[in-house]
C-alpha cells in the first residue's frame, strides 16, 4: 500500500471507556436535578456516532440512552480529552452539528420524530435548527423551523493566532439556499457567556438556487454549482474572519446535471440512507495536504492516480496505476470524507484515519518496478515527503548504485542530485520553487500507459476572477510559470560551465584573471567546505578534502557566486535579507556536495574499504575496482551537469585508477579526459613507486601527459633521464617562443659550458640571452637547478644513451 492510514480516533477506543466511566459516577452521586449526561440504564452504543469533525480537529459525536435522549459530546485530537457538550431530552434524528471555536456555541439541527411532533399542542416543523449557549449550559434559540433539512457549519479562523471578534455560522438549507448568521456574545455574572441581542441576529443571503455545493475546511472555502439556462457554473466563496466574503472566481464547465437533486460534500455525517446510495455509486477518492504539494486520486478496482501539482508539465513526476493491482489496495471500501490534516473520517466506523505515505512501500515499489516512468514518479515522491532524510538517502543510493544499468530514460544520480536539492530548500523562501531546478530532465515525451499525452494548448472557460489567493494563487502561479517564464526563471549551470572552460583554458595558457576575483571565488569555496565539515558528525571513509584541489574548489566557488546572483535578482531582497540568502546558497552547494561524499561513503562501506590506505603500488582489489566503477558514473553524471565534486574525489579516482586498470586502458581514460591528473596525484604516484621498468614506463607515461603547471610542482620528485628530458623539452618549450629577432653579439659569458656540436652551442646561446634579456623565472618551482646549462647537460645525456656510448 503506497498510502498507510494510521488510526487518529476510534470511538470505542477513544470515546466508549469515557462514557462508561461517567454514566457509572453519575449513578453513583445523588440527583439533586436533571441529569446532564447519560441514562445510565441500559445505554446503546450502537447508536454512537460522529456527527463532525472541525477545522481545529475537534470530533463532535453523539449517542442516544435508554431513554431516546441525545448526548453530545466533543473529542480533542491534540489532548486526548473528551468533554460534554449538551443533552437533548428528546428523540431526535440528528442532521448536523458543529461548536464554534472558543466552544461556547452549538449549533444542531435535527428532524423531530412523529411522536414528539404529535406531542406538541401546536403543529410543529419537522427540521429545527437551534443555538445553544453551551459555557455553561443556558439559552436556546431557535434559528429555523422549517419542513426542508439543514446544515449547520461554523466558520473557523485559518490562522489560529487572529481569532474572530464574532462567531459566524453558514446554514445550508435543502431547499437550495445558505445564509451566513453573525453571533456576537458578551460575558455574564464573570462565568456566563450569553448571546447578545439573541432576539435579532444578523443574517446574509449569500447563495440562491445551487444544486451541489462543497466545503473546503482547510481553507475556508465554498465551492457550488449554479444553473443558468443551459449553462453549469462553478463559483467559489472565500470568507474571512471580519464577517466579509468574497467570490474569488466563477468559471462555466460544461458539465450537464441529470439530476438537480441537491448534493452536498464534506458538509460532517451522512445517515445510513445516504451512505448505502454512496456505496452503490463509484466511491472516487480524492486526497490533498498542504506540505507533501500531491494530491491522490483512487477509485478502488480502477486506479490510483499521485499527481505532482508542483510541477504539471512533468507526467513522469507522477504516478499512474491503473487495473487491478496490489498496490491499489489502499483503504477501506467504506465512504471516506477528506478532512484538513491530511485525515480522512470514515462515516460507517466512527473511525479517523491520518493518510500518510507509506515510505517502505514507496521503497519497495522503487526497488520492483522495472519502468522508468513509476521509479522517477516515486524516487521523487520519496524524497518530497522528507521523514528520516539521511537513511532515506543511503536507501536511494543503494537503489541507485544496484539499477543504474536499467534506466534508460533517465539518470538517476542526477535525478537524485537534483530533486533532493529542490525538495530540501523549495519551500525555505516563497517562490524558490520556480528559481531552483527540480529534474534532470527538461521534458517528457515518452508513452505512459493508460495516459493520454495532449501536446496542443487547451484553451480555459473565461474565468471571472476577483481575487487569487491560498491555493488557487500559487495554482495560477504554476500554469503562468510553466505557459511563459521557466526558461527564464530557473537556475542552470550553463553560465558555470562557459565560465569554468574559460578558467581551464586561461589556466593552461599561463594566464590568470585578476587577484580580486579568484579571491572572491576561493572564499566562496572556503564557506562551503566549512559549512559542510560543521554539518558532519563521524569521519569519512573516503579520503576527501585532504588537499586543495583548486580545480574543484574554484568550481565550488564560481557555483556559489552564480546561484547567489539568480536569487539576488529574482527574489524580493528587501523583504527576505541578503544574508538569509547567502546562506541558503551556501547549504545549497554544501549540501550538494555532501550528497556526493555520501554516495562515495555508501560504495566504500559496500565494498569493504574501511581500512584502505590512499596509495599507488600493487594491485587494486575486486572491492577497489567496483567503487572505480561507481566513481565513473558519479563522474560522469556530474561531469554532463557540470556540478563541482568534493576536493580530493579526482586523487582518489587517479590512485584507484592506476591500481584497477592495466596501462593502456588507463592512459586512455587519461586521454580522454576521463581521469584528471592531480598535482596531489602525481607527487605520491612519483614517490610512493621504485623505478622497476614497469613502474618506469607507468611515470613515464604520466609524466609525459602532465600539464605544465603541475609538472613545474611534481618534477623534483622523480630522479630520472627520462624526467629530466621532459623537463629540457618543456624548459625549452616554453622560452623559444619568446625568441623573435636575430641572435645579437653579446657579452654572454660562454665558458660556462662549450661543445664541439654547433646545433647545440646555437640553441644555448639563444636559452641563455632569453633568460638574460627577459628575466626569466624558473617556471619549475622547487627545482633551483633547472637552466640552459641543465638543458645542455640532459641533451647530451639523452644522445649518448640513445647511442648506447
């Protein structure tokens, strides 16, 4: 089961042992006057049920004694406690009931049995309608007498902390109208609360002639059905905690009602008429919460349906199952009603449910299925939902690391990278959902069975709108946001990558940009590397972070520097802070990279690397060669978003390199740009190996494949012909191109090294006057020794090992 309920409130385990408790005190104190509770002679539970359930998740129930007489009583969700509310000492068949928010104020309406209507001495109205001061119990006023049903529903403030100065009251009448009543009470003899002005209370007639009307409790929302002529129209009401009420929007829907009887949804308890035509009909589920940003769709025997509403233009984000399936068996056949909460209230048990992601099937469900549509779906459900984050992301990537052969459609480190990054901070700062990537994929053009893929653009009713707010403001916000602006709105890493291959290339050209700005970069890099060593707890398997890296950590900083300025420009800064921005930038990128060292922690724990030691002689283990597996496809996800790694992960990935792959599979990774040479690298490999002619021709060829700015740092560390010869060339190399006009006649004091070959004698005059003329700085650092006359030594050197002498 892909949704769990989890049982919130049982009336027999909640409610009953309560009851018996009291109706056995109460039998045991004198009467000294009516009894406010109970009968308790032979009491009837069977005839307890919930009656409704408020916005405050209060549950309003009732029962009925020996005696016909109704009891009302109230259970609080948060304290466990139950307390009673009001006692009618009549036979009554309850229709609605709902207690104001500071419970000084019931409102019930019932029909009257034949009896008790033949009882009074003048004809009576089958439905009444009534007011009760219940704090304590006093007055009672009646609000209708009428032969047609009502309904009775308080409003409730959204925000508990700004209470209404009144209390309003909307009646729903099923003769096709509903009035809105305002309430004000005043305090009596300290204790009392009474009704001001019970004679008169104000009244609005605020909808005429609907046929099917439903209330939003979250929200504080009416939603209705009108017909005019040949036209059905949706309206909606929005009220407020300052007695005004709004009609956010009114929208023609071609929808034909066969029946105009009147239907109403989510206005509290069905009878057990109503609930057997319910349970004849097709019973469709519909599920919301305002934190998981999903709404679930189920009819049971036919489909399930988990809609991503955060990002519509992805079908891939949701998930669709249709058929018969196991994982349809979600919840009971019963008649459910979707309170605010995420709880759903089962009218035929009494029974409250919280409807919840069920984190194991989900997993479950991620591990079995075979198609790349249901394990997106899901591996973004999963993390959208956010309980125990850090063994829920070890789960993944242990899912990543086990199926990454299998998915075509997709790559699943990305994907991972990306949508925890989006479903840890898009909520953080309103609209951050629209500046941050959510998927590593753009679009989604591939068949979902049992979906129909419409790529025109359908045109929407003319909506009359008065005012967007709560959900239908950020619903207009998402369709506005996916029709115009996400191209332009969301991060991309496109201008990090053009201006990291600038930096590269500048790099390899000897140039450097300006000492300000690299500063700024490195200090960027600096704050996320301490950010992330504050974040962590135990020490790391993997060597990492144990070297500069300037590659990586100028790619941190350029990352950090360019997210930092999307959000600058596209969020209200005055309103928000800079700094709360800066912030969330750092632990943005930190948070990036510790999803990387975790991936790296979880392969080397798999494999059994606890006691590896960073070096390069002898051969790479079977566990060895499968986490340098595993870093190739971390490097190439990586590599294709072009998203920074830790430092130090390209030194891990060259020592394992060199120890899993023979020489000519290892030099090709080298070539292609697969397996970077680091300055860190380098020195060990020339260290850590003796000069056995394997280990030679493997210097050798590393060596020969340095970057200039790595060999000036590493070549001191290898004392051989072979380097030496290198270095001449690169010495040589690197001062010939400086050499642009005739060699001139000069006081070069040429008695420091002198030969019989005039090839070689030419080419040390022109080396020494460019060092002369253009002061030249060693461009090997460490290594004083290197010079023309270090050139001319290992020229010689070389031609008499080439000609055996």
């Amino acid at each position: 089961m892909l949704l769990q309920l989890s049982a919130a409130f049982d009336l027999h385990q909640d409610v009953v042992p309560w009851l018996k408790e009291r109706l056995s005190a109460e039998a045991a104190a004198p009467v000294a006057g009516p009894r406010a509770g109970l009968d308790p002679v032979e009491n009837n539970y069977e005839t307890l049920h919930v009656v409704n359930v408020e916005r405050n998740g209060k549950v309003i129930y009732s029962c009925k004694d020996s005696k016909k007489n109704v009891f009302f009583g109230l259970y609080d969700l948060q304290t466990k406690k139950n307390e009673h509310l009001y006692t009618f000492e009549k036979d009554l068949q309850v229709v609605s009931c709902s207690v104001n928010r500071e419970k000084t104020l019931l409102a019930v309406s019932f029909v009257q049995s034949a009896k008790e209507r033949r009882n009074e001495l003048q004809p009576a109205s089958k439905c009444l309608t009534l007011l009760v001061e219940i704090h304590p119990v006093n007055n009672v006023k009646v609000l209708k007498a009428v032969d047609s049903c009502i309904w009775v529903q308080f409003l409730y403030p959204i925000d508990e902390r700004n209470p209404f100065p009144e209390s309003h009251l909307l009646l729903i009448s099923e003769e096709k109208y509903i009035e809105q009543f305002h309430i004000q009470v005043f305090r009596e003899d300290e204790n009392r609360v009474v009704i001001r002005n019970s004679g008169r209370l104000p009244a609005d007639r605020i909808v005429e002639d609907f046929i099917w009307a439903q209330w939003d409790m979250s929200e504080q929302r009416l939603y209705y059905f009108v017909l005019k002529k040949s036209e059905s129209i949706l309206k909606c009401i929005q009220f407020y905690a300052d007695e005004k009420f709004n009609l956010i929007f009114e929208v023609p829907l071609d929808i034909s009602f066969g029946d105009t009887r009147l239907t109403l949804v989510n206005f509290g308890y069905e009878d057990s008429q109503n609930r057997k035509v319910l349970s004849k009909d097709l019973n469709l589920r519909v599920f919301t919460s305002h934190t998981d940003c999903y709404v679930a769709v189920y009819l049971p025997g036919h489909f399930f349906h988990l809609l991503n509403t955060q990002h519509p233009d992805l079908m891939c984000h949701s998930l669709f199952i249709t058929g018969k399936n196991e994982k349809m068996n979600l919840l009971p056949d019963a008649p459910l009603q979707s309170l605010s909460g995420a709880l759903a209230w089962d009218w035929c048990s009494g029974k409250l449910f919280r409807v919840s992601f069920n984190q194991s099937s989900l997993l479950h469900f991620l591990w079995s299925s075979p198609l790349d549509y249901e394990r997106l779906a899901v591996l973004n459900c999963l993390l959208a939902q956010g309980r125990n984050p850090r063994v829920l992301e070890v789960q993944i990537i242990q899912w990543i690391f086990e199926n990454m052969k299998t998915c075509y459609a997709f790559d699943p480190i990305q994907e991972f990278l990306i949508a925890s990054l989006y479903w840890k901070f898009c909520l953080d700062i309103n609209n951050m959902d629209k500046l941050l990537p959510h998927s590593s994929l753009h679009s989604w053009n591939k068949e979902i069975p049992g979906v129909t893929m419409v790529t025109e653009e359908i045109l929407l009713p003319l909506m009359k709108i008065q005012s967007f707010k709560g959900y239908w403001e950020k619903l207009n916000s998402n369709l506005e946001y996916v029709k115009y602006a996400k191209p332009h709105l969301q991060y991309s890493n496109n201008v990090v990558r053009r201006e990291w291959r600038n930096l590269i290339s500048e790099e390899k050209r000897g140039k450097r940009r300006s000492t300000v700005y690299f500063r700024n970069i490195l200090e960027n890099a600096v704050k996320v590397v301490s950010n992330l060593e504050a974040w962590t707890v135990e020490s790391r398997l993997a060597p990492l972070f144990q070297e500069e890296d300037n590659q990586q950590r100028l790619l941190i900083g350029l990352m950090v520097s360019e997210l930092k300025e999307h959000l600058l420009r596209n969020l209200p800064v005055q309103f928000i802070g800079k700094k709360k921005i800066e912030q969330l930038v750092l632990d943005y990128v930190s948070k990036m990279l510790d999803l990387l060292c975790q991936m790296l922690e979880t392969s080397w724990r798999k494999h059994r690397l606890d006691s590896w030691v960073f070096h390069f002689d002898g051969r790479g283990s079977a566990g060895e060669f499968a986490v340098f597996h595993t870093m190739t496809q971390i490097l190439d996800s990586v590599n294709r978003m072009c998203l920074p790694l830790p430092p130090g992960f390209h030194t891990v990935y060259m020592a394992l390199g060199v120890r899993c792959l023979p020489l000519h599979c290892l030099l090709r990774y080298i070539d292609d740009g697969v397996l970077l040479l680091t300055e860190t690298g380098v020195m060990k490999l020339l260290k850590d190996l003796d000069n056995t002619e394997k280990n030679e021709k493997l210097k050798f060829s590393i060596v020969e494949r340095l970057p200039p700015f790595i060999l000036q740092k590493t070549s001191q560390f290898w004392d051989h012909p072979i380097n030496s010869h290198i270095i001449s060339r690169n010495y040589v190399k690197r001062l010939l191109p400086k050499h642009k006009r005739p060699l001139q006649k000069s006081t070069i004091d040429k008695s420091s090294f002198h030969t019989e070959f005039l090839p070689l004698n030419y080419l040390i005059e022109v080396l020494t006057e460019m060092e002369t003329t253009h002061q030249a700085l060693n461009p090997f650092e460490g290594c004083d020794s290197v010079d023309t006359k270090f050139v001319a030594e290992t020229a010689l050197k070389q031609t008499t090992i080439l000609l055996n002498l």
